[in-house]
C-alpha cells in the first residue's frame, strides 16, 4: 500500500496504519510513502486529465469503473475554467 500526497508526508499516520492493518488483513502488507510527496495530487490530476483528453480524442468511451469528466464547455459553463 502506497500512500500519497499529504498523508504520505505525515510519519505519524504512516506509523498508525502500519500498526492497524494486521488487524484487518489476514497477510502482512507493506506500507510505504509514495516517493511523490506532495506532487501525488497534481500528477494523479494530470492522468485523469490525459487519459481523458485521449479517450476524446480517440474516440474510446471510460469503463465505468474510471472516472469520466464532464466536456470542458460544461465547466465553462458552470464557471469552473
């Protein structure tokens, strides 16, 4: 298990998920901060973006298991960029 961004950075929550997850898992699982710190969000963002801006591109629908954007006019729209 990775975790990202501001948790990554904090010792103390790492610390405290690595001692509560034996308690949830019936095998050992290795914690670790992601080697991204603080860029985790930014670059996670930027991958959503890029997988959409493909997908439209390209013309390949999301599975419905990844996250669909709503089209750039509809936020404009909205006010939101």
């Amino acid at each position: 298990m990775i975790l990202g961004g501001s948790i990554g950075l904090r010792p103390e929550v790492l610390t405290r998920v690595q001692a509560l997850l034996p308690q949830c898992f019936p095998y050992p699982v290795n914690v670790e901060a992601s080697e991204l710190g603080a860029r985790a969000a930014i670059i996670g963002a930027t991958a959503i973006g890029l997988g959409q801006l493909h997908n439209t591109l390209f013309g390949v629908d999301a599975p419905d298991s990844r996250i669909s954007l709503p089209p750039a006019g509809l936020v404009a729209a909205r006010g939101g960029g």
